[in-house]
C-alpha cells in the first residue's frame, strides 16, 4: 500500500519534469528560429539620388532589397560585375539580391554613377571556421 503510494508519486514527478522539459525544448527551438529570419533581410532605399544607407553591414545569407523612392530610374550595378545588376527601377521598382559570401561589395547607379553604396558582408553568426 505504503510502496503503491510510493510509485504512483515517482512516476507523476517523472511525467511533470518530462512535460516541463518539453515546453523548454519547444520555447528553445521557437527562439532560434525567430534569430534566423530576423537576420535573412535588409533594406536600402533610393532617394534624393543617394543610397541609404550608404553602407549597409549584413551577415552571410542576408537578402539586400532596393527601392527606388525618386521619381526617375535608377539601377543598380557591382563595382567589378561582384553581383547581379538589377534592371531600371522606376519610381518603388525594387530589386534584391542575396548575398552569401562575406566581402565588402561596391555598387553604384548604372544610370547615374555618382551615386555609390557599399555592402559589407560579415560572416554568419555562429561560424567559427577560420579560413
Ligand atoms: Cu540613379
């Protein structure tokens, strides 16, 4: 009876830390994952006839987007071909491009080369190979 009582207790205290255990687990994987797709994305915008910023820093993996505010087309283009151009972009036209390998990346305005910015690609976090 006394040995019954006993187990029975055991067990509903193995079960609870199971549960519990599980819920952390489940909070963990939701965290990192949030981590990840906050870091996949971001943005420079064009106007006035200047990015910005004009220097934007991303982790490996990152997609850089361009929107072109001016009412006048611009374009963009890598200084030494680094990356895709974009067609024009009229007026909210946006083009993106992922970069993936760290670097620092010029580019400027195909259609109006003053115009310049630069991409600084840093390597992912978590990634401490050394080269
Ligand atoms: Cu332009």
């Amino acid at each position: 009876m006394m040995r019954s009582a006993v187990s029975a207790a055991l067990i509903g205290a193995a079960v609870g830390a199971a549960l519990a255990g599980g819920v952390l687990l489940a909070q963990a994987q939701s965290a990192k994952t949030a981590t990840v797709s906050a870091a996949v994305s971001a943005a420079v915008s064009i106007d006035n006839f200047t990015f910005n910023p004009p220097t934007l820093t991303v982790k490996a993996g990152t997609t850089v987007t361009w929107t072109n505010k001016d009412d006048i087309p611009h374009g963009i283009a890598a200084t030494g071909n680094a990356f895709s151009r974009s067609p024009a972009l009229d007026t909210d036209n946006a083009y993106s491009f992922t970069f993936t390998t760290p670097g620092s990346y010029q580019y400027f305005c195909y259609l109006h080369p003053h115009m310049t910015g630069t991409i600084v690609v840093e390597a992912a976090t978590g990634s401490n190979a050394t080269p």
